[in-house]
C-alpha cells in the first residue's frame, strides 16, 4: 500500500509540477499578449486621431438659416396661384410663415408638405364659413345693443328697472344717461 501511496504522491507532485510549469507558461503568454493589445491600441488611436483631422478638414456643411424676412418673388406667387390657388393676403401669409419656419428654397417642397396642406385647407375651411355667415342686420340677432335698445325702451315704458335681466342693468342704465345728456345737449 505504500508503494501505491508512494506511487500517487509521486504522480501528484508531477502534477503539480506540470501545472505550476503551465501557469508560468500561460503568464509569459498573457504578458506577451497584453503588450500586443497595447500597440493595437496605440496603432488604433493613431488612426483614430487621422480620421478626426480628416473630419475637421472636410467639415460637414452648415446647416441653412432659416430666412427671417422670406419674400415671395412674381415667379413664385404666379406658381402658387396655378398649382395650390394660393390667392389672398391670409394665404400668402401662411405660405411665407412656413418658408420661414422651414428655411425652405424651394416651393414646391412646400406646397408638397402635408402640414402645410393641412393648415391651408383649415384656412379655406374658416374663410368659406366666415364667407356663409350673413352680416348682422336689425332683423338678425345676436347684437348686443339691440339687446340693449330692446330693454332700454322697456325701461323707458314702465319705468321698472327689475323687468331688466341683471346682466344688462348696467348697459341699459348707462344708455339712458347717454341719451338723456344728448337731449339736453341738444335741448328735446
């Protein structure tokens, strides 16, 4: 049994011998390795370095400006009104705001736009509107002073003034002031 032990401490410190053998082995490598790395990386920010000044050189174009105070020329109001019927001062002026907003050159990337479709046919929308209203008259209502003239010669009848909504009190007290300083200014 000795031998067998003999035999297995002899195989074990072989072992070990050829493990500590190895691990010299694998740290020489990773030294070596390690030193490699580092001129990849000095190699690497050299070329990093080049492309940057080659960057710097060529330097990418400005961005434009976007125009302030952009103006329509004949030329372009002529194609507005052709290709969009784009007419009136409401119209131009929502073309010229989005030439300005975005620094456009060209109009007919504007008139292609989306956005700018959109808004101008909300535009138009409110215009045909507005347009289909008809414009107050006596006999329409919704007029304040004829609110005000109603309830002011109802107060001049009776003389009561709780007949008159609160809202209007106020309104048709001042209009009786009003009216009686321009009799006595003209004395009726």
């Amino acid at each position: 049994m000795e031998n067998e032990n003999d035999t297995q401490e002899i195989e074990e410190t072989e072992e070990a011998s050829e493990v500590a053998e190895e691990a010299s082995e694998e740290t020489i490598d990773w030294e070596a390795r390690a030193k490699e790395l580092e001129q990849k990386a000095i190699k690497q920010r050299e070329k990093t370095k080049e492309l940057k000044a080659k960057l710097a050189e060529k330097e990418a174009p400005e961005p434009k400006e976007k125009s302030s105070d952009y103006k329509f020329n004949t030329g372009d109001k002529a194609l507005l009104k052709s290709y969009k019927d784009i007419q009136g001062a409401d119209e131009l002026a929502l073309a010229e705001n989005w030439m300005k907003k975005y620094g456009g050159d060209i109009v007919d990337d504007m008139l292609n736009d989306e956005v700018f479709n959109a808004k101008l046919k909300v535009l138009r929308d409110a215009k045909a509107v507005k347009d289909a209203i008809p414009p107050a008259t006596k006999r329409s209502a919704g007029s304040t002073n004829d609110k005000i003239d109603y309830w002011l010669d109802k107060y001049n009848q009776s003389g009561n003034l709780d007949e008159i909504p609160q809202e209007l009190r106020s309104e048709v007290l001042n209009a009786r002031l009003k009216s009686d300083e321009q009799k006595q200014m003209f004395g009726k």
